[in-house]
C-alpha cells in the first residue's frame, strides 16, 4: 500500500510497468508485440504496449515504426526472416527529444546508435520477423512466424510520433501509464495523485532528498513519499512516469 497507493498491481500482483534504457550499439531485431485479440485468445502471452522516448542519437540514424503505404500481410509473410523485411518499414529520422508511441501489433525496430528511454506494460513476450543475424554475425534466434503476422496491425491508430521540443509537455495519458516532459531549471513537484511516480533524468542533474540523481538515473517515489520534489539544474530534462489510479 505505502508503494501503490491507489494505483493496482497487475493480476499477478507485479509492478504494471518495465523502465529501461536501450542501447542501441547495432539495429535490433524487426518485431512485434501481441495486440489485444491475439492476447485474447492465448492466455500464457501479455499485452505489450510501450513508447519511446529518444535521449540521443548519431547522425542519420533511423527507427522502422510500422510498413511503408501499400505494403500488405501477404507482402510480410513473403519477406518473412530475410533483409526483404527492412525494405517494407516505414523509417523516421531518429532525433533526440522527440517521442514515439508504440502500441501492441506495431511492427518496430531500433536502428543503431539509439539511445532510448522506454516505458511499457510488464510483458517479456516479443516476436521476432527479423533478426540481422547475417549482417552482425550473431548467432540465429528463433523467428515467430505465424504468431507475428496474427500479431501484426498495419497503421494502427493510436500510434503517433511527437517531434521534440523545448519546452515542458504532456507525451502520453493512455489506459496504462502517463508521461509528462520537464524541461525547467529549478525544480518540479512530481505527481501526488494517490499513486507511484517514476523519474527518470535524461539530460543534465538533479537530486531528490539525498540522492543525486545523474544523466540516465531513474528512481521510483513511492505513494506514500511526501518529499516530491527534484531539483535540478538548469536546462534539466526529467520523465515523469505515473499510473492510472
């Protein structure tokens, strides 16, 4: 109770997010996360919905997020497992700042040299279309054919892409997680809406009672906490991640 407050554990009673920090030394593999209908009829997978948050990127980077216009299933079954894939994925340009969502059934991959903030539901189930195996030299991985193109939702509608900005913004409010931008010299009141809150620093420093908190230091405030409050310097930017309560 003192960590969730109002906020509701999953139905195994585990925390209903995963925060991480992607690398991106080289592409990671082309996949898919199941979507709603698949989920509901496979009992043993979980929804996997996340978005991303770009903190760096080197230049002419690019993230693949969904098919290019026209392409089909049938296009994707055919290219199934080979370099064919890359060429059907939509790519944008990756730039740091700017927020990407990504919901469950969109096909997706990091291009290399991406460092990213990524929050999502707390499911380990991704199936992989593409893996670059000859390209690196790694070792082959199972591919999830069939359970990839049932998976898979072409344009999806609540996927969306936010250029970056500079100033402080709302990223996303959905059904399983909130996120909200600072960029403000000083310091921010995070959250005290009955649940946790996540705070993550992707630019600059900041600290939170005694800790100091460093470029890519992520900590969890409790319900119950009563300091809130991160100061940071100027020119700080700070994710603050909470939970539907």
């Amino acid at each position: 109770r003192a960590l969730m407050g109002d906020a509701s554990p999953t139905s195994e009673g585990r925390f209903p997010l995963l925060v991480k920090l992607l690398d991106a030394a080289e592409p990671l593999s082309i996949q898919v996360h199941p979507d709603a209908s698949y989920v509901a009829t496979h009992p043993e997978v979980r929804l996997k919905t996340e978005s991303w948050y770009l903190i760096d990127a080197d230049d002419d980077t690019d993230i693949y997020l969904d098919v290019r216009p026209g392409v089909t299933i049938d296009d994707l079954e055919a290219a199934f497992g080979t370099r064919a894939m890359v060429d059907l994925l939509a790519t944008k340009p990756a730039i740091a700042g700017a927020f990407h969502h990504v919901p469950a059934g969109l096909i997706l991959a990091l291009g290399a040299g991406c460092l990213v903030a990524e929050v999502q539901t707390p499911s380990d189930t991704t199936y992989r279309m593409y893996d670059w195996s000859s390209e690196f030299g790694r070792d082959p991985r199972p591919l999830h054919r069939e359970e990839s193109l049932r998976s898979a939702r072409l344009h999806p509608s609540d996927a969306f892409s936010l250029e970056s900005s500079t100033v402080s913004r709302s990223l996303i409010a959905a059904d399983h997680y909130s996120m909200v931008e600072h960029r403000v010299g000083g310091s921010v009141i995070v959250s005290d809406d009955g649940g946790p809150v996540v705070a993550m620093v992707t630019e600059g420093k900041g600290q939170l009672g005694s800790l100091d908190l460093d470029r890519g230091s992520t900590v969890v405030i409790p319900a119950s906490a009563t300091d809130r409050e991160v100061v940071v310097e100027r020119d700080a930017v700070i994710l603050e991640i909470t939970l539907p309560v």
